[in-house]
C-alpha cells in the first residue's frame, strides 16, 4: 500500500474537521497554507465545493426524502379547524393585526392518476366546516432531488363548481385537473425540521407577475405541520408593499387537525315522548344548534371544542376536550346560560352530559 503524501494527509484532515467544527472553513484555509504550501492551495475552490455540498447531500439524501414523503402523506390529510387558535387569542389577547379569520381546511389525498401518483385534494372555507368555499386546490406531491425537497405543486382546480367535495367523490377525481389560467410560478418543497416538516420556497421568497393582471408580487409561504397541527404563513406583497392576502404582523393560522365524534342526542320535553337525534361533532370547536326543549322556550347548541384552557391566574394552560350545552343561538355574539357541562383528557374517545332535560353521549372511534 502506497504512503500517503503530507499534502493528502491534510486534505482528509480537513475534511475530518469540515464535519466537526464550527469554524470549518478558517480551519482549513490555516492548515492548508501551514502544511501543503501555495500549490496545493489551488485545490481550494474544488475542495469547498465538496465539503460544503456534503451536509446538504447527506441531509436531503434520497432515503430521507422518502420518509418526508411519507409523513407528509400520513400527516396532512385530515379536517382542520383554526377554532382553537381563535379562543386563545380571545383569552389571552390578539395579536397586533387582531384576532385571525376563523378558517376550515381538508387535506385529503384523492385517486387522480391523471395528475400524478400522490395527489391531494384541498377545500378551504369560512367561519367553520359550514361556511362559504373559499378555495379548492389539488396539490401534485412529488420527490424532487435535484431540489433536495419533496416538491408540493400546488393549482386551483379547472371547473371548481363540479368537483366540491371530491375526496368524497370517486367519480369527480378521475375529471380532477389544474386549471393552466394559474399558479405554477413558484415552487414549493416540504423538508424535514427535526420532529416536523417545514414547506417553503427555495430561496425563501418567490417574485412574480401576475399572468391575468400583469401586477408584480413577491411571495413568501412558510408551513409547519406535524401529525396534528398545521401552522401557515402565507404573505402576497405588491411592489408598493400593500397586501395581496396575509397579515402585517405576519402571525402565522394555527390550524388543528379535527376528530369526528358521533353523538347520540336526547332530548326529554315535558309530558312528550324524548326526541333522539344523531349528530356528527368535531372536537375543534364544532357546534350544533336544537330547537327548544318547550313550547316557549329558548333553543340550545352543543359545543364540543379540544384546545389549550387556561387557569384562574393566567398564567398556564391545561389541553382538555370540553363539551358544553348552551342556551341560545350558536351565533348569538355573547353565549348564553351553559346548561351543562363536561371535561375530559384531549385524547379520550368517550364524552357525555346530563342537563335538566338534555342528554348527550358522543364516540369517537367505536
């Protein structure tokens, strides 16, 4: 075996000392002229090149981007509900902007093979799950490595008004289709963060002009998302530096991943048979609303809400799942008298209450 020269010696030290000091970069520059002379200083520009590529590489290598492409298909399909996030801020004060738009999401990955092998389908709405549709988009989900990422090619959808509620749909998704009059300016990549994903643009911000109003815009998006929340902040600025959409204070939408839980509903009128009705609730704040129990009387709405509750000194915060009986309308601005009330663990699957003349049980799961 042939010995190896000093000048190589200090190369692989160097790269030895690439992978474990902080001032990489000094320490090779003073080895180099120390021990190799000028000559092998030539080799510089090409040995950076490789050491610097090597953490990225390593980082995004193809095995890894597999696992981010496979929590992000487990992960992000669900119902989500910035409810909670609402509730916080009205406890314990809103953000300079002011309190967020309540928003109601569903990620739901849909058969289209006409777009792609992993492909979902996305609904947003208005004030909660019965609000106005304010956007439907099907995402393209892809490894890119070239772009060490896990590519999240996102585009409204062509003829939106006959594909509502597609993921409920088999026959909609095989007409699923990306409408080419927008998006496909800016390229978006999920990437792992630790415990989390974190999506965003390549170089952190996308500039671009609007095809239909010929407007320039500088985008900046950044998501988090874990296996029961989804954090977004997205920001549109003109070159005059108003808002396309966003926020100033650039706070980003909490958005909590939803259970369903069936509700059995029964409802005992004075000298009258009880009235059973079965409801479906999701535990991020969905409410439902009853007629009066009485000739005469006010209605009430069940309330079923899973979020951060803070103490009498608000000064801490338990998670707990809380289901309320309320007197009134759901959209009354100020609730009404509770008429009952239970507490539970945020995980629980069994939640119930007895009032006067209501009783509740609900399921999730069983």
């Amino acid at each position: 075996m042939k010995a190896t020269s000093p000048a190589v010696r200090t190369i692989l030290f160097v790269l030895a000392a690439l992978r474990t000091e902080d001032n990489a970069i000094a320490r090779m520059m003073t080895l180099l002229k120390r021990n190799v002379g000028a000559r092998c200083m030539k080799m510089l520009p090409a040995l950076l090149t490789v050491c610097l590529a090597l953490p990225a590489a390593a980082t995004n290598s193809r095995p890894e981007l597999e696992g981010v492409l496979h929590d992000l298909m487990t992960w992000l399909p669900g119902a989500y509900d910035s409810a909670p996030q609402l509730f916080i801020e009205s406890k314990l004060g809103a953000p300079p902007d002011g309190e967020h738009d309540r928003v109601y999401r569903i990620f739901a990955k849909v058969e289209a093979p006409q777009i792609g092998d992993n492909v979902v389908y996305a609904e947003m709405r208005a004030g909660g799950k019965d609000g106005p549709l304010l956007q439907q988009v099907v995402f393209k989900v892809f490894i890119d490595e070239q772009n060490h990422g896990v590519s999240f090619d996102g585009r409204r959808i062509a003829d939106p008004e006959s594909h509502v509620a597609a993921h409920l749909d088999p026959s909609k998704q095989k007409t699923l289709a990306a409408d080419p009059r927008y998006g496909g300016n800016c390229k978006f990549y999920w990437r792992r963060s630790g415990d989390q994903l974190r999506g965003g643009f390549n170089e952190g911000t996308c500039a671009m002009t609007s095809r239909n109003t010929q407007q320039r815009m500088t985008w900046d998006s950044d998501w988090t998302l874990n296996d029961h929340e989804l954090w977004i902040h997205d920001n549109g600025v003109y070159d005059d530096g108003s808002l396309v959409i966003g926020r100033k204070d650039r706070t980003p939408l909490r958005l909590y991943k939803a259970r369903d839980f069936a509700c059995q509903v029964t409802v005992r009128p004075p000298k009258a048979p009880e009235i059973k009705t079965a409801i479906v609730l999701h535990d991020r704040g969905d409410r439902q609303a009853f007629p009066p129990v009485v000739k005469g009387g006010k209605p009430f709405y069940l309330d079923l809400m899973n979020s951060k509750w803070t103490a009498a000194d608000g000064k801490s915060y338990w998670d707990l799942l809380r289901l309320t009986a309320i007197e009134g309308d759901p959209t009354d601005q100020k609730p009404g008298r509770v008429l009952g009330m239970m507490w539970s663990e945020p995980a629980t699957r069994r939640i119930g209450l007895d009032a006067r003349d209501i009783s509740v049980r609900c399921t999730h799961g069983l």
